[in-house]
C-alpha cells in the first residue's frame, strides 16, 4: 500500500504497523503501553529464538503404575470369571472368555492372575467390552508377554491401591548411570527407568503406609524418604538387590566415649593411632572402620596447630589394628609425616549426637545431609519415641557420609531468635555457601565443612521465601518465589548475596496475583532448556494448576501453561533423562509420570485419575499481541490485517482469529484459518492470510489467535489503518 493515497486537504496517512517476532509477554503494562516484540497474553505458548510463538507440544504419559485406591461409581458387583485366553497388543491387554461374560463396558473391575507382564497390570481397571466373549484394559508402559489365567470380577477396595506422595530423579551410579524417575505411593514405591521403561517395585517396611507429603533425596548413592514427625527410610539404591526402603537408625542415640592416646604418628599420609582402654574397662577402642575420630585436646606440643589447620579434627578409621590401635588417612600435605610417642591427647568418637530427628525434608551440602531440626529422637531402635522440640528455625547437619549420626553440639544453628519466623528451605551453593530461606528472612551458612567454625550471616530480614521447592540455581543467581512474587538474589562475589529490588516476575505481576496464597507453599520448580519453570496454584485451586515459564534466552514470562482437564495438576516437576530421554517430567498425584514438550499433534496425553484411561485434551494455545495505536490518541478505522502462520512439520493446524477494540471497546470476528483460507493448513505449510477488519473505529486494536487444532506458529502480523476522527469534543 502507498504511503499516501490519491488526497486532497483532508485525506490522512495510512498507519501500518508490523509484529515480526514475539519473545514473552507482559501483562503488567497496559497493551498500549508494550514495545514491538512482546505479546500482552501467552498461554499454552512458545517464543522460540527465531522470534515465532507457536502453541507449545502436548505432555505425554510415560507410566500409571498404580490402581484406583476408591470404587468409581457406577460399579458392579460381577462374580468372578476365570479367562480361557490372555494376549497383550501394546498397552491393551484381551481377555477372552469360553462363554458369555455379562461384563458392561467402562466400569471398575478387578483384574487378578495376568503374568509376564510389566509394570503389574492386575487390580482395579476400568474395562472395555470388545464382544459377548471379550473385553480388554488398557494400562500405559505395558511390556512382556502376557500369560496366566485372568480373573475377573468386582472391583475392591484393595491396600495395595496408591496415590503418589513424593517423587525423584534417581541416578543408579553403580549399574551404567541409568536414569530413572521414582515416585512414592501409600503402599510402595515405583522407580521407573526412562531409557528402557521398565519398572521395579521398592517395597516399604510393613508397618509402613505413607499418608502425606514427602521429600526424596538421594545421597551417597542411597534414596531417603523423609517423613514428617516420623521415622525417615532408606533404600540401599540397589537396583539389583532386595529393592525394599528400611527404617534409618532410630531411637536414641549411644553417645561415643573418649580414650586417652598413648601414641600417634603419621607416615606417608597414614595415621597410626594407640590409645588405652577406656575408663569402663574392658572392650578395647570399639571402633569400627568407617566410624569419624575427632581429635580434641592437643596437649603442649602443638602438634596440629603447627601442621594442620585447626586445633581439632575429624578422622575417618581406614583399618583396625588391634583393640587398642585403629589407622586412618590424611589428606593434607601439611600432614604427610608426625612422629611423637610422647604426644597425650584424647580421642573421642564425638561429642553430642543424634539419629535422624525425623525431618519432614533433607539436603545435601558439602557430603553432609541437612536437615529441619524439628524434633528430639529418643526412645530404642525399632521403638523410638519422637517428640517435637516446638520449633521451626533450625537445622542440623550430619557428619560427613554419613545419614545416621547428627550432631547437635556443632552442628546445630538457629535463626532469627526472638523474631516469628521459620525455616522454609535451603540451597548448596559454592564455596561452601549454604542459603537458608526462611518464611521472612534470608541467611548464609559459610565454612561448614568444619562446623566447629561455622559462621552464620543474616542476608536479609525483608524479604523471605514461601515455597521450598520454587529455588532454583541458574548460574549465579537464586530464583525464589517471595510474597511480592518471583526473586532472583545475585551472588556478584563468591562471598556476598545481593538481592535485586524489582522481582524478576514484575512484569507479569498481574498472573503472579492469582497465585493462592493458602496453597503457594505447594509449588514446584525446576530449571532446564534454558528456562525456570514454576508450577503453581492459581485462583482457587489447592493443587498447581499453572506452569509459569521465564526463557532466560529472551529474557521474558514466555507463557503460563495449563491442561484443559480439571483434574489435572503439576504435582512434581523433575528433570531427569540422558540423551533424547532428557527433559521435564511431571507427576500428578492421581496419574503416574508424564514428560512435558513431547507429542506435536496439538492435543495433551495424560492420565488424571487413577485407574482410568488416557485423556487428549486440545492444547489451549492463545496468543494476544500489544495495541496497536500508531503512536497518537487519535480514533481510527481499521481497515486490513495480515498474518503469516505456519503448520508444524507433524499435524494440521488451525486457530481461529479476532481483534479486540479499545474506545470504541468490542470484540471483531476475524474468522479462522479454515474458514479463511478454505481448508485446516496442512502439516509443514506456511501461508499468510490477509482480510479486512471492517473498518471498526477505534483508538487501538489487538490481534487474538487461540488454537483448535494442531500447533500452528504465528511468524507476523500487519495491522492498516487511518486516523478518523480529529474533532476537539469528546469521542464517545
């Protein structure tokens, strides 16, 4: 179009004005107020460096191992039928039956007697009647040869029935670093290997039945499961052996004794230590290899005040000699070589220790656990009497390696005394920097591999976190999410935290406020692809309902994420995989594992009840740009619009296309893909369509684009107008 028509003294310029590239959105600022580039809404979206925004790729279900612990109703009370056939083609399996079974399609029945067949397809399913004599079940991830008789019957309210309460990246370190997803269920748990896909079962002690929230750490090639207020698990990470979790040391601590040292050098960085028996008596040093020495009392000769850094020290027993030598190892160069017989010092296993006090999560941070110290350990093994210590601002590390022995005497630190605050999470980051979040202030532990010098400094005390699981590392900044919304604190040395004064999520300050405050605490967070991702609950909900999504690369809220099924949620968010298996996997609390960006048909594959079949529910793409006023307050008439879309290389698309109108407000009709260009846009094609508004008048105008099929990418938009009204009174 010409910049100037055919005019006479009262024609105007044509206002053109062009969206070439899209990299987040903002809805902070009014639309008019957006700079070329970014989009006022982004839901179900992508802004990929090549500036499109395209509708983002479905989540897939990966694996639904449990069955439904509730009867659906309707139900049937069926009378067992025993099959005379069993055969599996991919996840359905058939059972046939020699005569009539009576059975009606889509109701709970249990399933009993299938082998051969993983993950276990046996308990409650919902059914589908393939013929008088057939029906079949569907269960994700299914693998074997199916065999054995199938009975099938009434449904039952079984204990074997799960819902998932915790969940994990597990790397097997000792059988090829294989990746798995694991997640933790009312009666086992399930580690799921995401190369191969096949699952094995960890069973939990007998008298154990999870019925709350828990936190998964894996440290020293050991899972924990931290249970609050009770005793913690272990499971040994054997993906070869017993595959069962075990109770942690419990009860109360036996608390080490000293022994008097009657001899200790070093040679060649190997310590030799002799000590008397202790005062009981009789039994020698009673160490073990393995245990931690610490060195106390050095005596006159100051031997390690010259050699070593510290007046005392931990030692690791390396080998037992006799019952009153032991040997360890020396790291130190400064420590290669001692001799002195006549040396006395005391030797004590150490000096104040506990069990684990039942913490209701746990870190690590240089080679220790860390964790809540919330509550006193006492009582026998295997009958411990746990009891809370009526706080919430402190932790306690463990000694180094080691899960079962935290000291209370060093390694104990409390914050904020005198002030109403609580301990919300905490982050390993380097040189020896342990950041403690609390509800309303901020701490940095420093020097912790000694804790005998240990120091604690206060950050800050105006601003807190209120969600553990949002923390997340990304280079050398701290993302959170505060009261005041998304935070990012700078580590601009190795020794001092600084926090930026506008959150990072200012710009969509308008989403961040529907997040519930009542239910904030339950977000999750991970970092991958260049990109943090905040699942979190919105509006009303008490379950994340929401996947918020900052691109680091373009450095904008590139869109909030939600899946048109009420019963889904973004219960746990994890990165997990090697290779293509690489990615963000989520696991809702009623599904099983599901992998986000990984199906390009335009419709998400998931499972959201337990126990029931897959639902495809239609990405919900919409894009809306900035307001195009060009750049005066002038009323004007719309006259034309033009988009260039494109057709991802695997489905069909279409969407369909509207303008919003501002003073005069409404809302234009613009069609859709179909209807415009007289068919859906084949798989890999690009068009660009062009029509007209109408010549609406109005002061601005924006472009709306919401998918209905596929995942079409919107390259550019025109926007053609004149300015039409110019009066000195009020436009109305």
């Amino acid at each position: 179009m010409a910049r100037y028509q055919n005019y006479g003294e009262l024609d105007d310029r044509p206002i053109q004005d062009l969206e070439r590239g899209f990299k987040g959105f903002n809805n902070r600022l009014r639309p008019d107020q957006l700079p070329s580039g970014l989009l006022s809404e982004s839901l179900n979206g992508r802004c990929d460096l090549n500036g499109e925004w395209q509708t983002r790729k479905g989540i897939k279900v990966k694996l639904a191992p449990f069955v439904a612990s509730n009867l659906a109703l309707p139900f049937h009370l069926y009378v067992n039928k025993s099959s005379s056939a069993v055969s599996r083609s991919g996840n359905v399996i058939q059972i046939d039956f020699a005569t009539n079974h009576a059975f009606t399609t889509s109701t709970f029945a249990n399933v009993s007697g299938i082998t051969g067949i993983t993950p276990d397809p046996n308990g409650n399913r919902i059914i589908t009647v393939v013929d008088a004599n057939s029906i079949s079940i569907t269960v994700t991830g299914l693998s074997g040869t199916a065999g054995g008789t199938a009975v099938v019957g009434a449904a039952k309210l079984s204990p074997d029935s799960s819902v998932i309460h915790g969940s994990m990246a597990f790397y097997d370190d000792e059988n090829g670093n294989d990746d798995y997803v694991l997640i933790a269920g009312n009666q086992n748990a399930v580690a799921f290997n995401l190369a191969t896909e096949v699952t094995s079962t960890i069973a939990y002690p007998d008298s154990v039945s999870i019925v709350g929230e828990v936190d998964l750490v894996q440290f020293n090639n050991k899972v924990y499961l931290f249970r609050d207020g009770a005793t913690s698990l272990e499971w040994d990470g054997d993906m070869d052996g017993g595959m069962a979790f075990t109770f942690v040391s419990n009860g109360v601590y036996t608390q080490p004794v000293s022994l008097s040292v009657t001899a200790f050098e070093i040679t060649n960085g190997r310590g030799k230590v002799t000590v008397s028996t202790p005062s009981a008596g009789a039994g020698g040093h009673g160490l073990s290899v393995g245990d931690v020495v610490i060195l106390t009392d050095i005596g006159s000769s100051g031997l390690l005040r010259t050699y070593g850094p510290s007046k005392d020290s931990e030692w690791v027993v390396s080998e037992i000699g006799s019952s009153s030598i032991f040997y360890f190892y020396v790291r130190s160069a400064n420590l290669s070589s001692i001799s002195d017989t006549k040396w006395s010092a005391n030797i004590s296993q150490g000096l104040g220790f506990s069990n684990m006090p039942a913490p209701p999560w746990g870190r690590v941070h240089q080679k220790r656990l860390v964790v809540p110290y919330n509550y006193t350990m006492l009582g026998s093994s295997g009958s411990p009497t746990i009891a809370s210590r009526g706080v919430k601002d402190e932790l306690i590390f463990s000694q180094i390696s080691s899960s079962s022995t935290f000291d209370y005497i060093y390694g104990q630190f409390k914050f904020m005394s005198g002030k109403s605050d609580y301990l919300v999470g905490v982050h390993s980051f380097s040189d020896d920097q342990l950041v403690v979040f609390n509800r309303e202030s901020i701490y940095v532990i420093s020097n912790s591999l000694d804790l005998k010098t240990a120091k604690v400094n206060l950050l800050t005390n105006d601003l807190g976190c209120i969600s553990r699981n949002s923390i997340q590392q990304v280079g050398n900044s701290l993302i959170f999410l505060s009261d005041n919304g998304v935070y990012s604190l700078n580590f601009q040395d190795l020794y001092n935290l600084r926090g930026n004064d506008i959150p990072l999520s200012e710009s969509i300050n308008a989403s961040i406020g529907l997040i519930n405050p009542d239910a904030a605490y339950n977000c999750k967070s991970v970092y991958f692809d260049n990109r943090y991702y905040l699942a979190a609950p919105i509006n009303d909900s008490l379950d994340n309902n929401a996947l918020f999504i900052f691109n680091f690369l373009n450095k904008e809220w590139e869109s909030i994420d939600t899946v048109s099924d009420d019963n889904w949620n973004y219960r746990y968010l994890i990165v997990a995989g090697d290779g293509s298996d690489r990615g963000v996997y989520v696991v809702n609390n009623n599904g099983g594992i599901h992998r986000l960006d990984s199906v390009d048909s335009g419709n998400d594959s998931v499972i959201t009840q337990i126990g029931s079949l897959v639902n495809s529910p239609l990405i919900a793409g919409s894009a809306t740009t900035r307001m195009i006023t060009g750049g005066n307050m002038d009323r004007k008439k719309w006259k034309e619009w033009d988009v260039h879309v494109q057709s991802s290389p695997d489905a069909n698309s279409n969407a369909e296309f509207s303008a919003i109108t501002e003073n005069i407000d409404g809302t234009i009709d613009l069609g859709s893909i179909k209807s415009t260009h007289g068919s859906v846009l084949d798989a890999g094609e690009d068009i660009s369509i062009r029509s007209r508004f109408g010549s609406n008048r109005s002061y601005g105008i924006q472009f709306k684009i919401d998918t209905t099929q596929g995942r079409p990418a919107i390259k550019a938009i025109k926007f053609t107008g004149n300015s039409s009204f110019r009066s000195t009174n009020n436009a109305i």
